[in-house]
C-alpha cells in the first residue's frame, strides 16, 4: 500500500487546488470556466456549477467588461497578467473586486489552450483606499476654499505658536510665510489683545466651542487694525485639542460705512430739525414760525432754540407762532410756547400765536392755562396783517 509520500504530482495539485483560499481558476477561448476551485462559491454565492454554466463575462460589472474582453484577448495573445482589477457581482446583487494573476497555458488532454489565473478579494481594500481618497480630496478643497477667501484664516497650538496663515490674511499683515511661521501670536496682534486673547478669548473657545467679538491686528508697518475674530478649537482623533483656528475679517470697510451712516444720519437729524421747526422771515421785522406734528421734550427745546436764534439772526421785531399744524395741544405743549413767548419777551420781541382751533381753545381753558402777554389770532393771515401793524407803526415811531 502507497503511503502519502507516495501521492503523485497531480493528486498534490489538485489537494492545494481544493484546500487553497484562494480563488483559482481555469478558463477556455469560448469564455467559460473551466476549473474552479471551492472558494468561490462562499465568497460569491453561487454554486461552483452556476458559475460554470454561464460565461464568466455575465458576472462582471457592466463598466468593466470591455477592459476584461480586452485583458482576456491579450492573454490568449501571449500576455501575462499581474495586477489587473474588475468587479464580479455576488448572487445577492452586491459587487465585490478581485485582483487577477493570470497566464495561458495548454489542456494537458487535448493540448487546447487555457487561462489559469488566480485571484483575491480586494473590496476592503478598495473601501479604504476610496475613503482616503475622498479624504484627501475633500481635504485639498477646503484648503482651495480657504487659500481663496478674502479672509484671514489661521492655526496656531495652545501655546499661541502661528503653525499656518493663508495668503490673504499675510496680506493683510504684509508679511511671507516664513516671516510668521512658528512665531507668536504677539507678532501679529498689539500686546494687549494678545495677553487677552491667550487668557480670555482661547479658554473660553476651549470651554464653550467657540469665542467670537471684536479683534485688532497688527501689520508690519506698525498699524493696528479693526477686525472681528472666531476662534475654534481643533481637535485629534482622540478628541484632544491639539490647536487653535481663526477666521478674521477686516471691519475697516464697517468701520467706515459706519462713520458715513452716523455722519448722515446727523445731516439728516439736522435737516429734520431745520424742517420741524422752520424759521420764515416775512421782512426784516417779522418771522413766521409754522410748527406741524408733535412735540416732545427734544423738539420744545429745538422750537425755542430756533426762535431765539432767529430773532437774535434777523433783529425781529414779531414772531407768529402757527399752531394749525399741530396734531394735538397739551399741558406741555402749551408750556413750550407760554416759555417761548416769555424768553422772546426778554428779547424785546412780541409773539403772537394763530391757528388756535376751538377744539384746541377748549383744551388750553380746560388746562387753565394763562396765555396772557400772546396775542392770538385765529388765521394766519390776520395774525400777519396785525404784525405788519405793529411793526409799521413801531418804525414810524
């Protein structure tokens, strides 16, 4: 009896060719499988038969059989195949990607010839290597994004150490790369917003995720510029934070469109002043003041300023004070213009008061409100023809 010493060549063979792992497998010139051994049918889900039933280019993926067609033909042409990848769908509908070593050969029984090839899986393989590469393309654009923006955007460690600037924030410092790199935060920032951000702004990005509020810069020609600031931590795999980022903005631009809307809305205070309480002069003796909508506090002030100011401007004589455009008359409102009347007293100049409604007359009664020393009249027109009396009559005089 023969021991296992005693097996020959091909009973070897074909043991490693059942017990290998390893896909094996041999195809003819018609596209069929010829010999396959019992690893494919756990990995793919058919049986060995199915997949000899069929030609094997129906288990390739649509979008690589023409590359396989191709690598088939040079084979059978002398070609020998180290490295070639395709993908192969599984019974359930899942594709999965074999790497091939391949070769012809001739049947030993009719001397036709074969494909002998041998693959592997290589689907984890592939997942990894599609997810570094999302990884790093992901990564290239966002570096793209931020070398691109008109922002300052940039990383320094806990210990306020610059590891990166992008080029629009070296602009805005004028100054290179190497000029910054691996130097403190104090370089780019005036000391004191330097000191505030290591012990105030960084810890409490560390503590709350973020820090956000007004910054200053410091360029290389020693000017110190407004920004506004965010900072972020940075943190390992591990979920330790390893370096700061910041993203600054340049808020000269707001600081300027700033000035210039306070500076407009002065000119516009100013002019909505002049327009509420307008000073009309009749001649050199006698102004009309037509006061309209409401009065508070600010404007009585501005009605008796304006009155004064004009009568010290033009040496008046009279001012006719037109309440007709007023939308209502209280105690305060009254109160303005007994003060006014009173302070032009002073001034040497009469006031006469017109437009008072009977609603109105009614009002100032009920108030007991004195306007004794005011003359009234109930039209302007009538309170102007009484001022040009008064004044002609005061001239000739």
């Amino acid at each position: 009896t023969k021991g296992p010493s005693a097996m020959s060549t091909k009973s070897i063979y074909e043991t490693f060719f059942h017990l290998s792992q390893g896909l094996l497998a041999t195809a003819n010139l018609s596209g069929y499988f010829r010999d396959l051994n019992p690893a494919w049918s756990p990995l793919l889900g058919y049986t060995v038969e199915e997949l000899k039933a069929r030609p094997f280019i129906e288990f390739v993926h649509p979008d690589d059989q023409a590359m396989t067609h191709q690598e088939a033909a040079g084979l059978f042409q002398g070609k020998i195949t180290v490295h070639f990848e395709n993908r192969y769908r599984c019974k359930d509908g899942r594709y999965i990607w074999l790497s091939w070593i391949a070769r012809t050969g001739t049947d030993e029984a009719d001397g036709s010839p074969l494909i002998f090839a041998s693959a592997y899986d290589i689907t984890h393989h592939k997942s990894v290597q599609e997810q570094l590469l999302s990884k790093v393309q992901e990564s290239n654009r966002f570096r793209t994004l931020i070398e691109s923006t008109s922002d300052f955007v940039g990383i320094a460690d806990l210990t306020g150490i610059v590891t990166y600037i992008n080029p629009a924030g070296l602009r805005l410092l004028g100054r290179e790369l190497q000029d910054v790199m691996g130097k403190s935060l104090a370089e780019t920032h005036p000391p004191e917003h330097s000191q505030r951000m290591l012990t105030e702004h960084i810890p409490h990005a560390v503590r709350e995720g973020t820090w956000s509020g007004e910054a200053e810069l410091l360029s290389n020609s020693g000017e110190v510029i407004p920004m506004t600031q965010v900072l972020v931590p940075l943190r390992s795999p591990s979920g330790a934070i390893t370096h700061m980022a910041t993203l600054i903005r340049d808020a000269r631009p707001q600081k300027q469109l700033e000035k210039q809307l306070l500076t407009q809305t002065e000119y516009l205070r100013a002019t909505m002043q002049a327009m509420a309480t307008p000073i009309i002069p009749l001649d050199e003796r006698i102004l009309v003041m037509p006061l309209v909508g409401f009065i508070d506090t600010e404007r009585a002030s501005q009605i008796m300023n304006a009155a004064l100011e004009g009568v010290q401007s033009y040496a008046a004589q009279v001012v006719i004070m037109d309440v007709t455009g007023l939308r209502n008359v209280d105690t305060n409102i009254a109160s303005t213009l007994i003060s006014t009347a009173r302070a032009l007293r002073l001034l040497g100049t009469e006031t006469i008061l017109t437009g008072i409604r009977a609603q109105v007359a009614q009002t100032l009664v009920a108030l007991g409100i004195d306007l004794s020393g005011i003359v009234t009249y109930s039209t302007l027109k009538s309170a102007i023809a009484y001022a040009m009396r008064t004044g002609l009559s005061k001239s000739a005089s």
